[in-house]
C-alpha cells in the first residue's frame, strides 16, 4: 500500500473519522500505542502522517476493536489504581469500580490496624487481636483469583511504602493468569507478595492466617445478557452458578478457616448482589457486614470481620 495523499494519513485526518460503537480514547490510545507516542503528541504534531505499517496496524486493531476485542488486549496493558498492568487472555482487564475494593481495603487496615499498637501494653486493642502472631512477623494478605495481580500488587504496593510489616499472597486457579500476575509484580517492584496456584483455599498451607481476605471472583449468572459484551475475556473468571453467587458463597464459608479473629473479609460482586452477599456473610457468622457502593452509585464490595470485637 502507498499513500497517495499523506494527508489521508494523517492524525487530524484519522481523528476527523468515524469509528462505529468506540470510544473515542480508545482509537486515540490505539494510534498512539502504534506511533509509540505521548497523548500530547496529538495535538503538537497533528500533521503527522503514519507510514504504511502504521496505517495498516491500525486499522488491523480498529477492525479487531470493532469485533469486540477490548483496547487492553491489543495494547497488552492496562492503567489500575496508579500503576499499569500487563493483560493478556488468560486474564479480565482490571476495571475503575475494582479499585473501590483496594481503596476499602486501605482505609480499614488504617483504621484497623496499626504495627505500634501491636507493640502496646492494651492487649484488648483491634491491633494486637487481629496480630494472630508475635510483632517481628508480617501481617499476612490473602488475594483469591488473582487474575492480572492488579488487586494484589496494588495492596501490596501501597502497604509497601507504608511498612515492611506485610505480606501479600495471590492465588489462581489459572497457570496462564499467575504468570501475568508474577510479571506484574516484577514491573511494579511489590516483592512482598508471592503466588500460589490454588483452588480457591484447596493448596493454602494450613499453617498461616491472614489478617485481610480479598476477592474479585467470577459474579455473573450464566444467562446475564451483559456477558455478550465481555465475549473477549475469560469466562471462567466471570461467571458463576447459583445466579452467579456459588464462588462467593464458597469463599465466605471457606474463610473463616483462614482469618484471625477479627480479621477482614472482602469481595467485590454484582451491582444487583448487595442484598444476597451481605446475608451470604451473615449466615457465615461475620459480623460488622457492610456493603460499600462504587463511583457510578451500585453496590459494588461487602465487607465482614469473622467476629464482633468489643
């Protein structure tokens, strides 16, 4: 192919386009991931044309994109919290409202618990509860279905520049998602967490406790029309039986086995599962059951201790 009229080809000419059903941020990070560019780029050098194997490139991924391939899988990259994430097909594409569950997360192990206060005399204080061993061990973090690590290595990356006092574990049922996730460690500098391919809780040693539980696990229900939009990722990480609940009952069961007293539970679910996930956590015996709402206004995590503290 060669440009008869560069202009054709160039990036005001590209942006003046119509691409049917994308969202314009992704055609511009699209043709910026092919011109190996910054977005300021777009507006300093809009006369730019792109060569033919750029051109070609592209389009390929404009057609790809148009076919219900997500921009992440193209780019093999995605932004999350305030670090980037390689992606591939193995693993869901972290989304904006997960972050709500990090963010939670944080705020209660602030609010929670505390390295001086374990080294306090007051042995009735939260801290020194839920510190199920002695001050010079880390407090330990348990992310179930790992996928990309985005969840864990965030966490971890946080608490990192916070203390040296934890240690975050990642589990996957997915070989494929758990190398991702390793890699994502490794560009994200989180050393502090390493990973285990599991079942759920079926490989975990029997031996350690975890102050903090996290999960994003597969919510949807198989016949939820919504999963027509999401034909490109893994639907082993998004569906479940039991009009989507089976995974997340199975992970409330299952944690108490694996939490401190007093220890936190919390999983990100369905916009319509508020309700359902907060008796799930109920039934279970967790108490101070809340469920915590996410930027577009849904019911987005719960969250439960594995008993009252008084």
């Amino acid at each position: 192919m060669t440009n008869n009229n560069l202009e054709d080809y160039s990036i005001k000419a590209i942006k003046r386009r119509q691409y049917d059903d994308l969202p314009a941020h992704w055609v511009n990070d699209w043709l910026l991931h092919v011109i190996h560019q910054p977005a300021s780029f777009l507006i300093t050098d809009s006369d730019y044309c792109l060569s033919d194997e750029e051109l070609a490139l592209f389009e390929d991924g404009i057609k790809k994109m148009q076919a219900a391939i997500p921009l992440a899988y193209l780019t093999g990259k995605q932004a999350f919290w305030s670090l980037e994430f390689k992606v591939n097909e193995h693993t869901l594409i972290p989304r904006p409202d997960t972050e709500i569950l990090v963010e939670q997360v944080l705020t209660w192990i602030e609010a929670n618990v505390s390295v001086a206060d374990t080294r306090s005399p007051n042995q009735n204080s939260l801290s020194n509860i839920l510190n199920d061993s002695t001050p010079a061990q880390p407090f330990q973090l348990l992310d179930l279905g790992t996928g990309s690590g985005c969840i864990a290595v965030s966490l971890a990356h946080e608490l990192g520049l916070q203390s040296k006092d934890w240690q975050v574990t990642a589990v996957d049922y997915t070989k494929g998602a758990l190398d991702i996730a390793k890699q994502n460690a490794i560009l994200n500098d989180t050393p502090n967490v390493t990973f285990i391919q599991s079942d759920w809780f079926s490989a975990l040693p029997n031996d350690i406790k975890y102050q903090v539980i996290v999960s994003n696990p597969p919510y949807i229900d198989p016949v939820d029309p919504h999963l027509n939009n999401l034909s490109a990722e893994p639907l082993s990480a998004l569906i479940a039986d039991d009009k989507g609940l089976a995974d997340i009952q199975r992970i409330v069961s299952g944690a108490r086995d694996y939490l401190v007293q007093g220890g936190l539970l919390a999983i990100e679910h369905g916009y319509d599962q508020g309700d359902a996930v907060q008796q799930i956590f109920i039934d279970a015996g967790f108490a101070n059951v809340q469920t915590v709402k996410d930027y577009g206004g849904n019911d987005r995590v719960t969250m439960g201790q594995s008993v009252s503290i008084i």
